[in-house]
C-alpha cells in the first residue's frame, strides 16, 4: 500500500488493544534475549516490522491486527518500525541482526531484494491448508520470487481512473464504462478540456506507462528489469506525451516545476477532470469533492478489455523467527476473509481476497465501484518489481519532461534513462 501524504484521514479506531511500540531507528521488533525458539517474539507475542509514518499507518496495522483478532481472539502480534522513507533502507539489517522480528511486510510486491532474510511460505500454506486461489493471482505472483511465495497479500493497490463526475455531466460526457477504449479516453478528455481546466491530469515515472501497458496485457518489466526496449513501454509514454502536446488535454510535465503539475491537488482541487491513481486515495477524494462526485473507472486500453495493474502489499516470516507456525497462523488471520471484511470498516484499502470485496465497495458507499475493482484485480497483469525502481523513477521524472518540451523524442528519452541505469 502507498504510504501518502493525502491519506491521512481515517474512520474511527477499532476498539482492540495493540501494543505499538516507538518508531525506532532499527526497528527494535524481536523479544530481548530472543535466541532458540523465542527469536522474534515478546512472550507470546509475535513482532512485526513495518513502516510507521505518522497516525495513519499506526492506524492501519491496528486495523489488521484487530481484524486478525477478530479471527482468532488467540493472536498477539505488536509492530515498530520507522517512517516508510527509511524502512527498506533498514529492512535487510534488521531481518538479519540478533534482533530480528518475526513478521514484516511489503510493500507494492517489493519482495525480490530481500528473500536472502525471508523464509518460503508455500510449505506453510499447503501444511496449514490455507486456499491460495481466494487472493489475487497477480498479487501472488508480485510476491513470489523464483517461483516460492515470500508474502500473503493483505491488501491491493489497482491503479484505476479516478473522474469528476459533475464535471462530466456538464460537458455531456456520459460515464465511462468497464469497456471503454483510449479513444473513448481522450473523447471524454477533449470534452471536458475548458475554461481553463484540463481534461487529465500526468502523473509521473514508472507507474501510469506500467498501467497503461498492463491494460492492454503487456508487462513492463520482467526478471531484468523494466522492458524499455519494448515498443509498448515506448508507445504509453508517447500516448501520456501526445496527451498534452497533440490532443491539448493535459499540462504539460515541466522541467521548471519540476513535473509538479498536475500536482497530488490537480484533481482535488477540480484543475482536471480525470487522475491516474491508486484507490488508496479514493477515500481522501471523496471527502474533498463529495462522496458522490467521485467516480471509477477502469484504465481506458487499446482493446477495450482492460487488464488492471495492482501492486500487492503483504505479511512475510523472517527465516530467523523462532515460531514459523506461530507467525503463519497470525498472517492466516489476518488476511481471511473475516479480518479484511473487518477491516474495511475502518480503512478504504482495497482488500486483498476477492471474496472480501464486496464488502469493501458496500463500506465505500458505492456497490457500483465493485465491478471495476474486481476487473481490476481479478484479471490482472503482473509484472515483478525492479530492483532498481527507485533509480528509474528518478531518471525517468528526470528525463521525460524533455520529451513534453520537444527536446528529446520519447525514444530519446528511453535511450537516457537506459545509459544512466548502465544498461
């Protein structure tokens, strides 16, 4: 799940004792003197190491940990852990220090670099006869590695088309639907592109080009990387570049501004009719532009049988934990469906297991939003995470306003990016 600075609102705090512990520098998650069999616990209770930015995140696992608890009143799991900037930083030093915790969780499927401290899961699974068909097929595979599974999905990340409903009405688009096109897209944008507004808005770096590719089923990245050489990474860079320099319906992203605009408030504040985003933000756009100005959609593809990107986030065991079992069973109830339907009371993320979405879009307020959500993740294409996405991003939001500006071609653009991740 992201960790944003807009999402900060929440619901009501479940009413489940949790211990939170302080956010630590190293993420102090393992019981003192733990050595044998305790490694990674506090008497009974499990540790998790996990990002704590502020109050939204300690709310969230409280949340989890509720909705296990609601599962099975026997589980204890407390969590620590530093801001998410610096938590993946830290993470493979504290998995392998004296101090290691029991649990730690991922983030959009960022499992690869960090098996070395990770024990398989799949054996757990089939021992404990947890039904893996029940999540997403695509979060589990984001989450496995050479073909073992490190991590059980908690909850999903789909990146849909968040619209401005009133603006649509106003200029006589009608609501797009679960089959709509690139073609239906930029119709809808160049209709609501007025008065000083746009149509969309660009997000940057890597994630709407991996979206736009995984609409029409097209990977962006594979076990070396992203496919920067494939003609589809170039041709949804170039579809979001002609966005604002062909068809005059989006900003342009700008060196000067540093790709601000459209910025996280484009959409929040009525600038643009349409954002690229992940539902975690849903909730937050609700609230400012009202609950039932907000809509849906799927991402618009070639085909008009779209394919969603998701990113799975998820609980994983520490090869140094002293009760594996233990620790699988915790994860077990925090991901059944009980616990995620449990959970969506309280937090607007979309849970992981497909049977629990239904109660998500009941709790969301619109029964509607379920059809696409459950396109989205239930016929997704998955892609493995870079190990160097953070460098690709950096160079890419470097790089790609160039091609906005009419510097470099999109092609060019790909070339630099490539010569500065060495490849």
């Amino acid at each position: 799940m992201k960790s944003r600075s807009k999402n900060t609102r929440r619901r009501g705090r479940v009413g489940v004792s949790v211990v939170v512990a302080g956010v630590l520098a190293l993420g102090l998650a393992a019981c003192s003197g733990g050595g044998g069999g305790t490694s990674g616990l506090d008497g009974s209770t499990l540790k998790m190491y996990t990002w704590i930015g502020g109050k939204a995140d300690k709310q969230q696992w409280s949340d989890y940990i509720a909705g296990g608890k609601h599962a099975d009143p026997k589980m204890a799991v407390s969590f620590s852990g530093p801001p998410i900037g610096d938590y993946y930083t830290k993470l493979p030093t504290v998995m392998t220090g004296s101090s290691a915790p029991c649990l730690v969780t991922f983030q959009n499927g960022r499992v690869n670099q960090y098996v070395q401290g990770l024990e398989p899961l799949d054996d757990l699974a089939k021992k404990n006869k947890l039904d893996l068909s029940a999540y997403s097929s695509a979060m589990l595979e984001q989450l496995s590695v050479g073909g073992k599974l490190y991590s059980i999905p908690f909850n999903a990340g789909p990146t849909v088309i968040l619209y401005n409903k009133k603006m649509f009405k106003d200029a006589g688009v009608a609501d797009p639907t679960n089959n709509w096109t690139t073609d239906d897209f930029i119709a809808a944008a160049k209709a609501t592109t007025k008065n000083g507004k746009y149509g969309f808005a660009i997000p940057q770096a890597s994630n709407p080009i991996s979206t736009l590719m995984a609409a029409d089923g097209h990977p962006w990245a594979d076990k070396n990387g992203a496919k920067l050489d494939d003609p589809n990474f170039h041709d949804a860079l170039q579809l979001l570049v002609d966005l604002s320099n062909k068809y005059k319906v989006a900003k342009p992203l700008e060196a000067a501004a540093g790709g601000t605009f459209p910025d996280i408030d484009a959409f929040s504040t009525g600038q643009a009719a349409m954002e690229m985003q992940g539902l975690w933000d849903l909730q937050h756009e609700q609230q400012t532009l009202g609950k039932d100005n907000v809509g849906i959609a799927v991402i618009p593809s070639k085909s008009g049988a779209s394919k969603g990107f998701i990113g799975g986030s998820g609980f994983g065991i520490t090869k140094t934990c002293g009760d594996k079992q233990k620790a699988f069973q915790a994860i077990e109830a925090m991901t059944s469906k009980s616990a995620l339907e449990f959970v969506t009371k309280s937090q607007a993320s979309v849970p992981a297991r497909l049977d629990a979405l239904d109660a998500w879009s009941t709790n969301v307020g619109s029964p509607e939003f379920a059809a696409v959500i459950k396109q989205m993740t239930g016929d997704a294409t998955p892609s493995p995470v870079p190990s160097n996405q953070a460098q690709l991003d950096t160079l890419l939001t470097q790089y790609e306003v160039n091609a906005f500006s009419g510097k470099s071609t999109v092609a060019e653009v790909l070339q630099q990016v490539k010569a500065g991740l060495g490849q």
